[in-house]
C-alpha cells in the first residue's frame, strides 16, 4: 500500500476498508508492538520507513470454517458528542464502541491533559469504568461529557520525588538492541534522560524519539506525568517528531 508521510492513521485505516472491507472501528495497527493512534500522522511514527510492515488486527470478524473471514457485524455509525473543559469545548466524533478510556486518549491527544488527571461526568454521574462504553452510561448524539481534574497539588496530594528504576531499550538500529539499565527520579523529564543516555555517551549525537507504552513520550513532561513506574522499558528510536497545525 501507498501512503504519505502526512496521511492520518485514520486515513490509511480507511484505505484498508476500502481494499479488504474491514470496517474502520474493526481494525487496530501497529509496529513492533506500537499501536498507530488515529490522532497522529504517518510521519509522526519514525519507526514507519519504505517497506515497513504495519500489523493489521481484526476485532469483531467472525471466521466460518476454514476459507473465508465473513463480516458478521453491524459497522457502527458515527455520531458527535460535546467535550466541556474548563477553557474550552469540543465536538469529538464517537460509535458505539468507544469506551470512557479511549475517550480519554482522543482528549489527552487533542489536548495533552493527562489521562489519569481526568475525571469525566455524564448527567451528575461519574464515568468511572474506563472499559465501558460510553454508551452503556446513557451516551448518544450531542450528549455533554464534562471534565474535571483531579487536585494536583504538590503541596497536598503530589508524593514527594522518588527514584526510579527503568530499562531503556535501544532499536535495532542503535546498539543491536541494547537493554540499558538506569535510575533517575520519577520528577526528571524525558529530557533528562536524553541528556544523560547522551552525557554517558550511551547514545551517540543525534535526534530521538523515545515511546512508553506505546505512546511518543513528550521532552518537557516528566517520568512521573507519562505513569513509568519500577520496571517499565522507554524505548528509543532515531528520528524527531514534527506536526504541522497548532
């Protein structure tokens, strides 16, 4: 398949509809285990070169006897909700699959609010089941779903600062994939362990994207903001992320 390094992830799931018609909603993506989110371009994922190859996983898809994959689903039609915030409100286009949680991840990529900041409110309720659909607590065209954040405040509810352990894990283009131990604080910025991968010349000079749990870690945040915890692997990859608009 053709694509261009602009194209939305939602356009290529598209394509894929329109060549093996798999419905949009059936279909997840992914490269070495990374899912491809629909708020995100081609381009954003460095990982994606010529000849790249994109897992296609079917949900949904009932197999009949041993020769054929038969669609016996219902395609879910789209319909629009609105997103109240404090500063703003949006019209996020949904179906009848999307739960609490992957609304959720649409916001925090519309918006970078944290996921585990959010709290979200339907009717005086509170959706507080993150893989229920949003149709199971009444949801339907034009609904108003509100967020509010959680009190972050350093000075009551933050803990203090705590050391971590983590794993970064090199592609197999740097290092032969190599498994690097380090410790730094749950504080400390993904550019903190840029500087210091490059500080003790594990890496070489260069641009790097770093993911954790599937999802491109931003350099500003912090360890703690991205939810790493003891144990967790960052992995690394060359490249940069570049998106056009706001």
């Amino acid at each position: 398949m053709e694509v261009n390094p602009q194209e939305p992830i939602l356009e290529t799931k598209q394509k894929i509809q329109n060549f093996l018609g798999v419905p949009v909603s059936s279909q997840t993506l992914s490269v070495l285990g990374f899912e491809l989110l629909d708020g995100f371009n081609i381009q954003d994922y460095s990982i994606i070169t010529q000849g790249t190859k994109i897992q296609l996983t079917i949900q949904n898809i009932t197999t009949i006897g041993e020769t054929s994959l038969q669609q016996n689903i219902n395609v879910s039609s789209k319909f629009q909700i609105i997103v109240t915030m404090s500063s703003r409100k949006l019209n996020i286009d949904i179906d009848s699959t999307e739960t609490v949680r992957s609304l959720k991840e649409k916001i925090h990529i519309i918006d970078s609010i944290p996921i585990r900041r959010m709290s979200l409110y339907f009717s005086g309720e509170e959706l507080n089941d993150e893989y229920r659909s949003l149709i199971e607590y009444g949801v339907q065209e034009f609904s108003e779903i509100i967020v509010f954040l959680k009190t972050m405040s350093r000075m009551v509810t933050d803990p203090p600062s705590r050391g971590l352990c983590l794993v970064v894990q090199t592609s197999s283009s740097l290092l032969n994939s190599a498994k690097i131990p380090v410790e730094m604080t749950d504080l400390g910025t993904v550019n903190d362990l840029r500087q210091l991968l490059l500080g003790r010349k594990i890496l070489p000079m260069d641009e790097y994207i770093f993911i954790h749990k599937q999802r491109i870690m931003k350099d500003s945040c912090s360890l703690r903001w991205h939810g790493v915890e003891n144990g967790d692997f960052v992995y690394v990859f060359k490249g940069c992320v570049s998106r056009e608009g706001p």
